[in-house]
C-alpha cells in the first residue's frame, strides 16, 4: 500500500518535470500531469495541495539533479580554468533552454517561493565559477585586479544568454557562439594569454 503511494507521487513529479522543461508552469495543466503520469483523477490533490506545490517539488528535484551533473565538471581533477572550460563546454540540449532559468519569463517567477530553486541553481553555479576564479588567481593565472564574482556572473550570463539566443533564432550554433566567446573572454583575463 505505502509502496503504490510512493510510486503515484514519484510519477507525478516526474510528469510536472518533464512538462515544466517542455512548456513551463504556465501551460502545465493538472490534466496534462495526469496524462503524462498515468495517476487517478485524485492522486494530484492526495499528495500535493494543487499544481503550485507539485511544481515546486519538480524544481527542487530539477534544481538538485542539475547542480549535482555541474557539481561533476567543477570537482574534476583539473586546473581551475580548465574547469571553467569545460562547464563553458559542456554539452547542452541548446534548444530546449536551461531546465530552470527558462522559467524565469513566467508570471510565478513572481512568487519568492517560486524564484527559490531557480535562485539556488543560479547561485550555486555562480559560486562554483567564483570559486574557480579564485583559485586561478591564487595561481597567478588571473590578475588580482579581476573582480571573480563578477567575472563569474558574466560567464554564468553568457552560458543562460546563449540558451535565450538560440531559442530566439532557433538555431542552436547561435549559444555555441556565445559560449565560445565567453572562452574568449577568459582566456583574455588570463596571465598566460596575455604574454
């Protein structure tokens, strides 16, 4: 009995994931969960207070998965810069947008309860750039005039700017472009590039 209760609630916040990642909060209907979860007419409003509260348990969910892939690129066994190439780098399914930041446009975003997981992801990979930058310029690699957390708020810009580019063009080279130019920029900070 317990086992089916689980199983119904993991299947209607995988269904509000993946509904969230293809539309959005806005167009993500109860009916369309329970489509895509195969649940009851009930099961929705048994485990959850409506579609506000299955919704922020998908973006806790999304939030952790996501940190924690990033979280394996920036403990790589690297130089710093080389982590942030390679977070720049990696690979990324342009056209759909970023899992969180493409909810950014909806009118939920409103809600602080909503901003919360999408702020955390944002911030957590600001702090892992910030930190990588830190290192770099403690290795002499970066000029200590460089201020970290703003270059690390540009890269993190240039990476959700350039989901925004492509899906406006629709035309995935246009965030490839876009992450080539913050490598760019990068590697113009660096001590290295500039001798």
């Amino acid at each position: 009995m317990m086992e089916k209760a689980v199983s119904k609630r993991t299947a209607l916040v995988q269904a509000a994931k993946a509904l969230l990642w293809e539309g959005g909060y806005e167009a993500m209907s109860p009916r369309d969960v329970l489509q895509r979860s195969g649940a009851g007419q009930g099961s929705l409003y048994h485990h959850f207070s409506g579609k506000q509260a299955l919704a922020l348990e998908a973006l806790d969910e999304i939030a952790a998965e996501e940190m924690a892939a990033i979280d394996v690129v920036f403990q790589r066994n690297a130089p710093p810069l080389a982590r942030i190439r390679a977070y720049l780098q990696r690979e990324r399914e342009a056209l759909r947008g970023c899992r969180l930041a493409r909810l950014a446009n909806e009118s939920a975003i409103e809600s602080a309860e909503f901003r919360r997981p999408i702020g955390v992801f944002l911030e957590h990979i600001a702090r892992q750039l910030q930190t990588c930058l830190e290192q770099a310029q403690a290795a002499g690699e970066l000029p200590a005039t460089v201020g970290t957390a703003e270059v690390a708020a540009a890269l993190l810009a240039i990476v959700e700017g350039g989901f925004v580019l492509a899906r406006v063009h629709w035309d995935a080279q246009r965030m490839q472009h876009a992450l080539n130019g913050g490598i760019q920029l990068l590697d113009a900070l660096t001590l290295r590039g500039a001798a």
